[in-house]
C-alpha cells in the first residue's frame, strides 16, 4: 500500500455516517472493548477512528491516501477493513495482510467484499478483479477463498466472524474462548429472591452477576473468571460458595436446584457443541485448554476425553442425512415442511444439539449472518440458510429480503437479494416459527386462526409469494389491518375478525 499507483485507491474510501460492519461486529462479539486498544490499518476518511475516540476508546489509525503520515502502531486489535480487496497486485496484497498482522497483539479483523457484491458493479476485468467506471480495482471474494488466502499468508487458522469478515487470534486460547462463547447459552433472567435478605439486597448486583455466571455455565466460578464481582462478594462471605448459599436461600431452595439442574444440562449440551465445531480448526489439546473452558470440562464430564468422546458421536451425526431429517421431525420448535425445517433465530438454542451442530457447521463456513430472522436446515440436503425478513414483528405477512444459504458439502456459499423483486416469498402462521414466550406471539397465532376460518390458507401452493398471497385476499374480499383481516366486501361472514 506504500507505493504510488495508476489507480487511484483512495477514491474507494466511504464516508459512512456509523461504525463500519467489522467494528461493530467485533464490538458485539466482545473482540473490541473499551479497555482494549485498537488502529486501524488502511482507515479511509477515519470515521471508525472518530467515531471510537468520541465514545472513549482507544483507537488510531492510518491510511496511504488520506492519513499517510500517521505513526502505524501496534494495538490489541487491528481492523484491516475493505483493504485488500481494493489493492490490484497480489503480492501487495499479502504485504499488507501481513504489515496489519504484525501490529496485532490480539486480534486481527479482516473484510473484504464477497463474491455477490460483484453483480452491483460496472467494469472490466484487470488481474484477479475488475476496473470500475471510477477507475478503481476491486476484488471480490468467495467465503472459502478468503478463509483460505489468510490461513495461507498468515500460516494460522482464521475464524469467520460474518460474510466476507474474519478474525485471526494471536493467541489459540482466545480463540478457543470466542468460539466457546458462541455455542454458550445466553445467561438465564435471575430469579427474584422469595424472602428480603439484608445482605443479599446490599450486593444485590454481584449477586445477580454471579447467579448468571452458575445459570451460563453451570457451575460456581473461580474468583479470577468474575473478578470484580468476586472481590466483592468476597469481601462480605467467606467463598463464593457461601454466596451461592444465600442465592439458594433467598431464592427458594426448590427453584434454585431446579434451575441449577436446568443450567447444567444446558451447559453440557453448549460444551459439547462447542468441542464439536472445534474439530474444524483443530481440537486443542486438554492441557492447551483455557482454564475456564478446562474447568468446564472437569465439572461437566469428569474427563476431557469422555467430553470429546460425546462430542465426536454428534459431529458424527452430520454426516448421517436419516438422523438430520429425524432431527427435523421431532423438534419442538420452529416450521416443518416436507423439505425443511424453519425455526425463528431467536429459538436457535433450543434445539437438539444435533441441529445446533448442523447450524455451527454452516457458521462455521459463513460467520454470523447478523440479519437473519429464519433459519432453514434442509432435511433433503446439508444446506443451511439464513433468511431475512427485516419486518417480521410489524408486517403480518413479510417478504423475504436475502437468503444466504451454506452447502456444507460443496462448502459454498450462495447470496440471493429479493429486495428488488416485485413478488418476493412471504410468510405466513409467524406463531409456528417462533419459540412460546416470543413477544407477539399472541398476536400472530390470532391473525393464523382468522384467516383459517376465512378459508385463506387452504390453498398453500398460490399464497407463498407476495403478488399470490395478495390476490387470494382480494378473491376472497378481505384486507389486512396490521395483525387482523376485514372484509371489503358483504358476505355472510362478520365484517371483522377480532
């Protein structure tokens, strides 16, 4: 990125109004936080920079067009975004992974554009990319070929944070840690305590932090895994365990053991999951292993070789497309179709591990998809797909926006766009894809029964799509208001479902 070029790459540089994808990704992964320090190498106009420095973090940046006489510093995480696809000679290119590598103390971000992103752009071929109307070089990316040129250059194993979006660690156990905190459980609400208790209410917000912690993982932490809330806890019982005590004490015995038990099964489910998907990048060694991820294992399994053992019979599972299938047919939540599944984003956790892994696969290769709202697993073939429908809690019938669907057999990965499209794919019975305390729930269950008994969802093979859905409601003379239908016109039926 040093030397002088025809093209000119500084006019790639946007002037955003928000935090760019990579930033706010890494910041909602927990990668970048405000006791961590970050530079941006190739920071464009510098919005990134400014934007971060105003919130109170510590961030610099460079850039060879519009910064190039800022120091290039070394910082914990380094955020190398929509750079190289912008850099027309291959071994600049990898120059300049590499120089943005050297400056990682923990973590490296890398984007670039993907593959479908091509379509949206005039130009002509030049090189590996292609010139646009402006003049300018862009590459662009399938998945695997990005995954696959930085584990190259760099001689490590990169982790897919998102479409055409990875991360590089500099450390394996952190990244044994991040990819342990995906499969992990939200943590649980805390229960509110039965009884008042003065020094459970003088503590009441470690507690509560250490109620999430047992809730998440099911056990106590060491006092180095809650450090603040430890050092406060401690200050006023003896152990952790003594205030694990008076948690079950004010809470209610029964309900806390019952909770407990609850965690534990789940936390055993998570760590399972998580040392199956760790197969892709290389399971680590037991004595590699993170202590908390470690202390996990010793709690949950007794052993780390009877945990890899369980979690080699799931990952095993995958492979077998009658047990996927039955997987499907047996869940308790989400939409069955005769090819697929569909379950609500929101529910992903409450499925059988089978499907968890067979959605960690399909992750694995896509990074998180942060706009999905569905989640199609095929019972015919493994492909994954990621479905949004940005309108889903408003709109009683939404329209499909971007599919990314994952062939975890090609390991491909496929981007349609509905947005233009005058008759995209609509939903119907929301209720049947979401999980029971869903909010609105209610609601959408009310509209499926009203238009059932208006005799709307008999014929489902001319309402899946908006131009079919909208002519059988006009055929059979009724309208939509919000989450309810009204008849247009005089018919035996009320004029309104209520």
């Amino acid at each position: 990125m040093d030397s002088a070029k025809a093209i000119p790459r500084h006019q790639t540089a946007i002037a955003r109004r928000h935090l760019s994808k990579p930033i706010s990704l890494a910041m909602a992964d927990g990668i970048l936080s405000d006791k961590s320090t970050l530079f941006d190498y190739g920071c464009g106009r510098g919005g990134d920079v400014a934007r971060l420095q105003a919130m109170g973090y510590t961030a610099h940046g460079w850039d060879p067009g519009h910064s190039p006489n800022a120091v290039r510093r070394a910082a914990d995480v380094v955020n190398l975004g929509y750079v190289i696809n912008v850099i027309e000679d291959p071994t600049e290119r990898a120059q300049t992974l590499a120089s943005a590598w050297a400056l990682a103390r923990q973590v490296l971000v890398v984007a670039a554009r993907s593959e479908w992103e091509a379509r949206t752009i005039t130009g002509h071929r030049h090189g590996d990319g292609l010139i646009t109307k402006r003049g300018t070089f862009q590459k662009f990316y399938k998945q695997e070929e990005l995954r696959n040129w930085i584990d190259v250059q760099l001689g490590t194993h990169c982790i897919a944070a998102a479409p055409g979006i990875f991360y590089v660690f500099r450390e394996d156990a952190h990244a044994q840690t991040f990819l342990a905190s995906r499969a992990r459980q939200r943590p649980a609400a805390v229960r509110r305590p039965r009884i008042r208790q003065a020094l459970y209410d003088a503590h009441r917000e470690d507690m509560d932090a250490l109620a999430a912690f047992i809730t998440s993982r099911g056990r106590l932490p060491e006092p180095e895994e809650v450090p603040g809330t430890a050092g406060q806890l401690l200050s006023a019982f003896s152990s952790l365990r003594q205030a694990a005590a008076m948690l079950r004490g004010v809470t209610g015995s029964q309900d806390w053991d019952r909770d407990l038990e609850r965690a534990r099964r789940q936390a055993e489910r998570d760590l399972l999951i998580y040392l199956a998907l760790a197969t892709f990048r290389g399971r680590p060694k037991a004595s590699d292993l993170p202590k908390g991820i470690a202390l996990d294992v010793r709690t949950l399994f007794g052993s780390y070789r009877t945990a890899c053992s369980k979690a080699d019979e799931l990952l095993h599972g995958i492979a077998d497309q009658r047990g996927l299938n039955n997987a499907c047919s047996l869940s308790h939540v989400g939409k069955l179709t005769a090819d697929a599944l569909y379950v609500h984003a929101t529910a992903i956790q409450l499925l059988d591990p089978l499907l968890r892994v067979y959605e960690g696969c399909a992750r694995a290769l896509t990074g998180t998809v942060t706009e999905c709202t569905i989640i199609k697993f095929s019972r015919i073939t493994t492909k994954v797909s990621y479905l949004s429908y940005p309108d889903f809690d408003k709109a009683p019938h939404p329209a499909l926006a971007t599919s990314l669907r994952a062939d975890l057999r090609k390991l491909d990965v496929k981007f349609t766009d509905f947005r233009r499209s005058a008759n995209p794919p609509v939903l119907h019975r929301k209720e049947s894809f979401v999980p029971l305390d869903y909010p609105g729930r209610d609601k959408f269950a009310r509209l499926t029964k009203q238009e059932e008994r208006a005799g709307l969802l008999h014929e489902t093979a001319t309402i899946g799509t908006h131009a079919g859905w909208e002519k059988r409601l006009q055929d059979q003379g009724y309208r939509l208001a919000g989450h309810r239908i009204i008849r247009t016109t005089t018919a035996t039926a009320p004029s309104a479902f209520q």
